[in-house]
C-alpha cells in the first residue's frame, strides 16, 4: 500500500498525500489526522483504499472521522467514494491475469474477500461477469471469508470443462486471506494483487477530485 500511495503522490504533486490504515498496521487514522491537523491543513479528504462498500466503507471509517472532527474541529474530513468496481479495476485485474499466466487461461476464479452483506457479495460478483464479458474468460466468483468458497467456484468451472483455471485476485495487498486462497488451492496459478497499477492510480485521483467538489460528499 505505501507503493500505490507513493505513485498517487507522484501522479499529484499539488497534493499532500498521506497513507493511513483503518486497523492492523500504522500510521492510523487517527494518528494522520492528528499529523496533519498539526501541520495547519483545514481540509482534507479521505479516500478509502477499498474495492467495495461494506462495514470498513460504512460503519467503520466514519466512526473514526466522526471521533476525529470531535478532536479537531477545524479541520474539515470529506470521506470519498470507493474504488468499488470500476471497469479500470476490472481491465487491471486482466492485466495481472495476462502476466502471471502463459498461455491465456480460458477460465478464472475472481477471489475477493467476501462480505456478510448479500448486497455488497453481488456487487463483487459483477466484476467476475465483467471480466468474463472483457476477455472471454469463463469466470467464477469465491470469496475468501464466505460462500462460495474457492473449492466450490472451482467445480462448478471443473462443470464448464475447466480443469486448470488461473485465480485472479480481487486484493490491492497481499495478506491473510490472500494467503489462505493460496493454500486452499496450491496446484493453480494465483495472478499477483492489483497492487499499484496505474488504474488504481487514476481511480483515486478522481475519487478526491469528486469529492471535493461534491457538496453532497459526507463532510463535518
């Protein structure tokens, strides 16, 4: 994550870039509102660093903002928008595929993380048909923390004659439950993270571009 913000700040050099993590690692939340509340900055606009909308997006960072306007109340927080879906997302989830497997793979499995939201699940699920539609890959979803998990995606390829399909992962980091994909299935090709590719680069350029110019976005 500190390599795709270190290409954001080198795509923005009008902006004060900073990578803050909701849990789990440092800086937080917390500690670079704080820096740049310090710093003498009275705006600044949050974009979450997260491939859907679910409880990080909707529950967890605005708590944070919220506690964190409490502490300074003269500095503006304007949370953004997602990266969600985006079709760059879905050509750069290709691009990674292309590179990791040789020759093109005829079937995927798109592993995400998973959401105990039906809504948000469903929403993952487009990007497999996305990249289907794209490429004309046969695609199958499975998430890492929920149903369908990546043995029952891989049937139900096996089903289509598929035997071999290469994973793509629907992560911008490595981690734990990228991890856990790999063990669950040793024997496949697991295509590399999104990581910093410039799709995700262009992506939260216009994340803070409509945000701070939106006055709907979620601010104090």
């Amino acid at each position: 994550m500190a390599a795709v913000v270190a290409e954001i700040a080198t795509a923005r050099p009008d902006l004060d870039v900073r990578l803050a993590f909701l849990d789990l690692s440092v800086p937080s939340v917390d500690q670079v509102v704080d820096e740049i509340a310090a710093c003498g900055h009275t705006h600044a606009v949050v974009v979450p660093l997260l491939l859907g909308s679910a409880f990080h997006a909707r529950v967890d960072l605005p708590a944070l903002l919220e506690a964190a306007r409490a502490r300074h109340p003269r500095v503006r927080l304007t949370q953004a928008d997602v990266l969600g879906p985006d079709p760059r997302l879905v050509s750069a989830l290709r691009d990674r595929v292309a590179i990791s497997a040789s020759p093109a793979p005829t079937g995927v499995l798109v592993a995400a993380v998973g959401s105990s939201s039906a809504a948000a699940n469903a929403r993952t699920e487009r990007v497999a048909r996305r990249l289907g539609a794209l490429t004309g890959w046969a695609t199958e979803i499975c998430y890492a923390t929920a149903e369908p998990t990546i043995e029952t995606a891989r049937e139900r390829l096996r089903a289509r004659g598929i035997d071999r399909p290469v994973v793509a992962s629907w992560f911008l980091a490595p981690g734990l439950l990228t991890d856990r994909l790999r063990a669950a299935a040793p024997d496949l090709v697991h295509a590399e993270v999104i990581g910093a590719h410039r799709a995700v680069v262009e992506i939260v350029g216009d994340r803070y571009d409509a945000a701070r110019t939106d006055p709907l976005a979620l601010t104090a």
